[in-house]
C-alpha cells in the first residue's frame, strides 16, 4: 500500500504530532486511522498513551514519558512504512434526531435568503446529506462534520455569539456540527438536537468516534420533545447502522 507522506514535529515534551497533506480527505483520514490503530495493536506497547486524531493530524501524548524527539520520530516513520493499512474498523452511521422549528433554527431564514433557497431546501439538504466526522473538540463532544453539499456553503457568521443554545445544530463553510453544550460559537444555527453527545459520568463519554457517518433526521416538535425526556430518563438509543466495512 502506498502510504500519504507525513511529517513530524514535536509538541512540547511529552507529544509528538504527526501530519499528514492539509487537505480534507477520506483517504487522508482513514490513512491516519489506520496507522493509529496498528501503532496501539503493535508499538505503543504502555497503557498510558494517548492519542487524538483529527482532520489531517494525529497527535501521541505521554503524560510521564519525556520524549526524544529525533530516535522516537525515527521509529514511528519505521512503524509507518511497516504498517499495511487496511485495518477491518467497524464502519458506522449514526441517525440523529434534528428539529428544525424556528424555535432552534434562529439563522433558517437568513441562511435560506442568502443562499437564494426555501427553508425547506435547506432542510431537504441538510437531511438528505451523509457526513464524515473528521473531528472532536473545540468543546468536549463537539464534531466536526465534513461533506457538506455545495449548495449549503455558507461563511461563519461575521460576529460570533457569546452564548449559543446546547444541542444547536449549526453550518459553516463545508462543515456542520452540534454544539453538544452551551458554548460561544458563530455557526449558523439552523436546528437542535435532543440528545446528549458528550457525558463524562460515562465510561466512553462520547459514543461517537472520528471516522463514524453522521446523518440528521427531521423530528417534528413533539418527536423532539419525547427524544429529550428519552434522553434525561437514559433510555434513547441512537438509531446505529453499520456498514461495510
């Protein structure tokens, strides 16, 4: 398998990240989970390492180890070349609940006249649209959501909020994403989502993993609603579909 070229740097003593080409790519990231995996199965062999990968990026985080920057990049560009790719990853799409009430969608309107569309389009595209998670962070359990259809392209708004909504399901530029707590943020707002992303009473805080499908389903105000208290009472299963792999 040919592999991406990667580069390396050090991160301060105890991290090292590893990049890959600054493009946003599914081949790119499934080049970057795939060595991710093999170095946890086969080269990392303590338990305390961390490792957090993202977009075009993978970062190795030792909290005791100190690293040596020139033998430690050297090994891993070994493991690189070493590594065959092709790790079987269970695939998986998760369908997420979204109303979109103008209620929650505070920017529908103005998103739909600047792109010269009906409210319901954007809907209909937002829906319809399956999307990579390329991403985690900003806030815990915020995810990053690439693939975007051209028609809902939209720039940031100019003057971020200093509070949006938890659950806020917002658009800019090529990616979408849920604001999984209140936070400050400048995406444009166009829906809510009922149900917890992140919850660090719980042993994997977030279900959901770089590399997973993301696909939104329009619940009306009472499926919303009834979504919630599922959620608060710890009974709601997001809908999970795997796939090939």
């Amino acid at each position: 398998m040919i592999h991406p070229p990667i580069s390396l740097k050090p991160y301060g003593r105890h991290a090292i990240l590893i990049e890959w080409p600054n493009e946003v790519s599914e081949t790119i990231l499934e080049s970057i989970l795939d060595f991710e995996d093999f170095l946890i199965r086969d080269c990392l062999n303590e338990r305390e390492w961390e490792t957090i990968s993202a977009y075009n990026s993978l970062l190795l985080v030792h909290p005791k180890l100190e690293i040596d920057f020139p033998e430690f990049s050297q090994s891993i560009k070994e493991w690189y070349e070493r590594s065959k790719g092709g790790v079987a990853r269970e695939k998986v799409l998760w369908k997420l609940p979204v109303s979109y009430d103008k209620a929650f969608g505070i920017d529908l309107d103005e998103v739909a006249n600047r792109l010269g569309m009906g409210t319901d389009d954007i809907i209909k595209l937002h829906t319809e649209s399956v999307y990579t998670v390329y991403g985690i962070g900003f806030v815990p359990g915020f995810m990053y959501l690439g693939g975007v259809p051209q028609e809902l392209e939209i720039p940031r708004k100019p003057t971020p909020r200093l509070k949006v909504k938890k659950g806020s399901v917002g658009i800019a530029g090529r990616q979408t994403g849920i604001y999984p707590q209140e936070s400050p943020g400048g995406w444009n707002i166009i829906g809510n989502c009922p149900i917890p992303l992140f919850d660090r009473n719980k042993k994997n805080p977030c279900f959901v993993n770089v590399g997973d499908k993301i696909q939104f389903q329009k619940v009306s105000l009472g499926e919303y609603e009834l979504h919630k208290i599922e959620a608060e009472v710890g009974i709601y299963k997001p809908e999970k579909v795997l796939l090939d792999a």
